[in-house]
C-alpha cells in the first residue's frame, strides 16, 4: 500500500519511528515531510500535502502527525475525498475504516506513546472497509454532506 504522511514539528521526533515501522509492515512512503525540524512549520501544511496525495489517489492512504492530531484533521478533512480521523486507540483506528472508510489517521504525538503510535498505524493500515449496505448507506449519506460543499 502506499502511504503518505506528513509530520509537523510536534511530531518530527518520531518521523524515524513511523517511517521505519511503514517500512516493515511492507508499506511505500509517499513522504511529505517534515523532513527538518522547524519549530515554526503550521500543521495545515502536512495535512493538506498528504490529504491531496490521498485524494489525487497518488496515495491509498495518508497518515499525519501533529501535537494533538485535531488540528491535522480538521485541515485534511477540508480536502474534497478525504475522510480523516483522529485515532488514539486501536479499536477506533480499524472501525474507522471498516465502518467508515476513514482513509486518512491523524495521531497526537503529544496524546499517545510511542508502541501505541506504532499500534495504532498497523490497526488503521490492516484495516479494510466492509461492503454491507448499511455502511455503503451511511458512506453514500456523508459524500451527500460532501457534494453539497459549502453553505
């Protein structure tokens, strides 16, 4: 599968850590950066840069990190295709794709350790959208919402 992340200052301390483990899971990184440390970058930079890799389809699925992974998901979620999701936790990182077809993670390197981050990438990446109708129903309601864009 392809990947493409994207990780702002908070998050750069573990860049090494997440590219090593997509690597092992046998993943290709479509690597959005950061790839220095800048104290000044702005989140919505990453997030719109992986977001429009998933969307343009240049990535099956995208992964951002920031200090608390909300602000990385609100900006991605802007992004006409994409449906990102703040995940700390296994449970919610594979039922937001089988259920929802989340196809963007954003984590909060601040939030969660290290081994949970690493947990929570291979629970989101392993994870495939069920085709029953009631989440094909429920998907086809929130691309409605999409369709519809602003108000």
């Amino acid at each position: 599968m392809r990947v493409a992340i994207g990780l702002d200052h908070a998050g750069f301390h573990i860049r090494d850590l997440v590219l090593e483990h997509l690597v092992n899971l046998g993943h290709e990184v479509v690597d959005e950066g950061a790839y220095d440390y800048d104290a000044k970058d702005d989140f919505p930079d990453f997030a719109e840069a992986v977001a429009d890799r998933v969307a343009n389809g240049d990535a099956d699925r995208g992964l951002v990190v920031c200090g608390s992974g909300v602000g990385a998901c609100i900006a991605a979620n802007k992004v006409a295709g994409i449906r990102a999701g703040t995940c700390h936790d296994t449970y919610s990182a594979h039922q937001g794709v089988e259920h929802d077809d989340m196809n963007i993670l954003c984590i909060g390197s601040r939030i969660i350790g290290e081994e949970v981050i690493k947990e929570v990438i291979s629970a989101f990446l392993s994870a495939e959208f069920i085709d029953e109708e009631k989440y094909q129903r429920r998907l086809k309601k929130v691309l409605s919402i999409e369709a519809r864009g602003e108000r």
